[in-house]
C-alpha cells in the first residue's frame, strides 16, 4: 500500500450543499478417478477464505439459495445514510444516486465522497459487486466482491465528514430527504449504522420521528443496535425505536455457529434487538486514504478490502437482505418483512441465546423468502419528536453559521419545532434555497483532489480529538474504539493525541 498520510479537517456549516446525480452455472468438482470406499468431499472454492469474508457471509445468512434462484436484489434501491461513498470499481456501477447533506459539501474535492471510510464499506456489504460478475456463477469464483444483494442500487447519502462526526439535524435531514424521494428513485431501504449516543425514550426523540414517518411512507428502516457492551442494556438510537428493525453482531465461529461478541449492546428486557447477523472481522470495501483506511493499517487486507466490525456491519447485512426478499416479494409492508425475518431467524446457531442478547437469533433470508406472508401490523406507541433537538445531542461542540449549535437550531440555521424542518420542505429541488442539481459522480477521481496529500484545501488535521456522536461501527480490524462511543474528546480507548478542537470555529470557508 501507499505511503499514508493525514487528511482534511472537519467543518460544519449552515448553508449545505445537497446534491443528486441520477445517473452460469455454477462449476461441479470433478469426480474422483482413484477407486475408493468413502470418497473424499472436494474443498469449496473458497475454503482458504476466512470466516468474516463475503463469500463466507452470504452462506451463513442462506442468501446464495436466493442467488441460484435469480434473486439478487434488483429492482431494489437501498438508501445508504452514512459517511458516504468512494468511487471504487465494486460500487461505481451500483450508486444511481449520491446527495450530500454534510459538512464536506461545499469542498469540491471532499463532496459526495467517502472521506472517512465507513460508508464505502456499509454499501459494499449490502450490494457491491465486482464488475462483470454475476451472482449465479459467484460460488466458483471465491476471489469475486459479492455483497448481499450485489443487483441492488445504492443511493448514497452523505451526512458525516472525514473525521465521522456528524449532528443529528443532519441525520434527520437525510431521512426526511429520502422519505420524500423514495418513490421518485424507488428506495425500499434504508440503512442506518448510526448511533446518536441520545438517551431519550423513543417516544419524544426527534429521529425516531424521522425513523418512523419513512417506515410508514413503505421504506424498511435497518437500525444497528450498538457496541457499547453487555452491561450497556440499552440499545444504540435510533434502534431503541421498536417499529424498526434493530440489528445485534454476531461473530462466526465455524460449523455454523455463531457467539454474541463482549462489545455488542445489550437490550433491556423490553426493547432489545430484533435479530442479529455476522458482524465481525467482516472484508468489505476499502475506500483509499480515508480517515479509516490511513489511521488503522491493521485492518488493511488488500487493494480492494479492509475488514471491520460492529453492529454497523450487521445492519448493512440485513439491509441487503430486506432487499433480496423486497425482490422476492415486492409487495410487502416493512412490518411484514420485519415479522418475516424475525419467525425465519435460526435462534439456535448463537449464543448466549437470550433475546436481550441475540433477538430472535441469525438471519436466515432463504427462509425468511419461503415462510408464508403474515398479516401483521404493528401497534406500538408513536413517537412524537417533542423532545428539544438539542436533548438528541450528545457531547457536541459545533458551530455553524459562526456560533455554536445548541438549542433548537438546525445545521442549516433553522428552528426546529420538534416534529418538521419549519418552513423548508424538500419540494422544488431544494433545501433551505440550495439546490441539489446535476454533477457527475463517476467523474470524481482520486487524482487531483489531494488524497495523497495531507490536507483537504489548506485545512489541515491538528492531530485533535473531537466531540461527536458516534458511528456505530465499533471494532476495525482487531483494534477496538473500545466501545466505540464519542467521549467527548476521543474515540474510548483510542485518543488522537490530547488537542481538542474546543478553540477552532468555521467561518464558512477555513478554521479561525
């Protein structure tokens, strides 16, 4: 691999740009020629590869069962709302549409792509594919990148800049956004691997709101449940929302056995994750001098992939796996797919086995696919959004517009009411007056726009911590975020030296 080198510098602004480009048969091993009484089984292709590789994964979730039947997601558009993504061969075909609603947006080298890393490697997980490769002939061909449902689109929406932090006005945003654009680009899904770190019931928190009104517009919400430990018993938001699907990792420990891992959030009893999927040392996507990709070499495994783990990894298995049975089934309410995955769910292949820990057990998608369709429709209490925006914050320090964000003021500047953007609908190709219009996503390159330098546009990295919220993606290759929780000055366990950036301010166009 290259020399690495540190990269761009976070900023948060209020006037965000948010824009939108539309853009065989399996091999037989041979037969024996030596006589013998118990013939020995060939190796699979792909046994050399380890448990947390792609070509494992779709086996232990049964989805290659659907891939032999021609089901492979297409048809099916999942809305990846995440740190966006690299223009990397397994995803340059996949992406129809990229929207960036995060701070980088107005940097033009920065925007639409994944400068941090966590994005790349969500949307690799649910549909990247190698290009040329087809999902009924992937079994003989271990060295393929196959996600979940590698005939899926992605629509990629960037609410995170390269150090990960976002704020939850943002989050929310890029729900409302694709809630209102569903239809227009035919997203059924929507991939959340994202923790606020808020500590509100459900029922007032202003993203479960959002979460909520896409899951009634149809769209199937995959939430990770968090990585903040056994003795944590609460799950990550928005996963303590029950109407959506709340994803818990699972490690694969061979033989089709799986064990909940020590960093995986615990439910309370009440509220606990609705199923789990691998989640663990899982290869997908590498996106190339990120902030990831260049601060943690260990998880380094090829050109091409970088392994990771956390519940973030389990979502994105899920949401690929929604969007094979949405191709299965088209018709299906996200409550029904919910119920579907949760009956089908193998409650015997991990343990401990208690549903505060491991839900209704591992994904089975094949058999979530072949169970007769429920009538079920759930009833919980709805939230309203009413708690204060700034009660959804957690340890934040941004400034926006040339003052901190607190209270209830949006990234764009704008009061929050507790359940809408006052006054700012996503209508008429806006938001707030910026439009979202054409570009060419496929044009970005990694030439040109700094990655092999050490700045992005004379904003350099200080070596500081920083006081976000948190991406639960939790464990990258061995070596823990412990927790993976934002403490107010470092990742736990994991400091960026002990600067801050309690000093610094954006202005709209560099650090003051």
């Amino acid at each position: 691999m290259s020399d690495k080198h540190t990269i761009g510098r976070k900023a948060f602004i209020g006037g965000l740009l948010a824009t939108v480009t539309l853009p065989s048969t399996i091999a037989q091993a041979a037969p024996s020629k030596t006589p013998s009484k118990t013939p020995s089984k060939a190796p699979s292709p792909g046994a050399a590869l380890p448990l947390g590789s792609m070509y494992h994964l779709v086996d232990q979730i049964n989805a290659r069962a659907l891939w032999a039947q021609g089901i492979d997601g297409r048809g099916v558009n999942v809305a990846v709302i995440d740190t966006g993504t690299a223009p990397v061969a397994e995803l340059a075909h996949k992406v129809v549409a990229v929207v960036d609603l995060s701070a980088e947006a107005a940097v033009p080298e920065a925007r639409f792509v994944d400068t941090y890393g966590h994005g790349t490697h969500m949307a690799g997980i649910i549909a990247g594919a190698t290009p040329g490769a087809t999902a009924a002939a992937a079994a003989a061909n271990p060295t393929w990148f196959m996600g979940v449902a590698p005939g899926a689109g992605i629509v990629s929406v960037k609410v995170a800049d390269n150090s990960g932090a976002v704020d939850v006005s943002q989050v929310i945003a890029a729900v409302d956004w694709v809630t209102d654009h569903a239809q227009e680009l035919n997203i059924r899904v929507i991939n959340l691997s994202y923790s606020s770190g808020a500590n509100l019931p459900y029922t007032i928190d202003p993203l479960a709101f959002a979460v909520e009104r896409a899951w009634r517009a149809g769209i199937v919400v995959v939430a990770a449940a968090g990585n903040d430990g056994r003795s944590e018993k609460r799950l990550s938001a928005p996963a303590t929302d029950p109407y959506v699907i709340a994803v818990a990792a699972a490690e694969p420990k061979g033989n089709g056995r799986f064990k909940v891992p020590q960093w995986a959030t615990s439910g309370d009893g009440v509220r606990n994750p609705d199923l789990s999927a691998p989640g663990a040392s899982v290869h997908s996507l590498r996106a190339p001098n990120s902030r990831i990709d260049l601060e943690n070499p260990s998880g380094y495994v090829d050109e091409r992939l970088f392994k990771g783990s956390g519940s973030s990894q389990a979502a994105a298995v899920v949401s690929g796996a929604v969007a094979l049975l949405l191709q299965a089934r088209p018709g299906l309410t996200p409550d029904q797919v919910k119920a579907l995955l949760m009956s089908s769910a193998n409650s015997g292949a991990i343990s401990p086995r208690p549903v505060k820990f491991a839900g209704a057990g591992l994904l089975d998608v094949a058999a979530a696919a072949r169970r007769p369709v429920p009538n079920t429709v759930q009833t919980w209490t709805p939230s309203n959004g009413s708690a204060p925006l700034d009660a959804a914050r957690v340890d934040q320090m941004l400034n926006a517009l040339g003052a901190p964000l607190v209270g209830n003021t949006t990234v764009l500047g704008t009061p929050w009411e507790g359940v809408r953007w006052t006054g700012v609908r996503w209508t008429g190709g806006s938001w707030n007056g910026v439009q979202w219009t054409g570009g060419q996503w496929m044009g970005v390159r990694w030439t040109d726009a700094a990655w092999t330098g050490v700045r992005w546009t004379g904003v350099r990295w200080t070596d500081g911590a920083w006081t976000g919220v948190r991406w639960t993606g939790g464990t990258w290759s061995g070596v823990r975020w412990t927790g993976s929780s934002w403490t107010g000055v470092r990742w736990t366990g994991v400091r960026w030296t002990d600067s801050s950036w309690s000093g610094a301010t954006w202005s709209g166009g560099g650090w003051s």
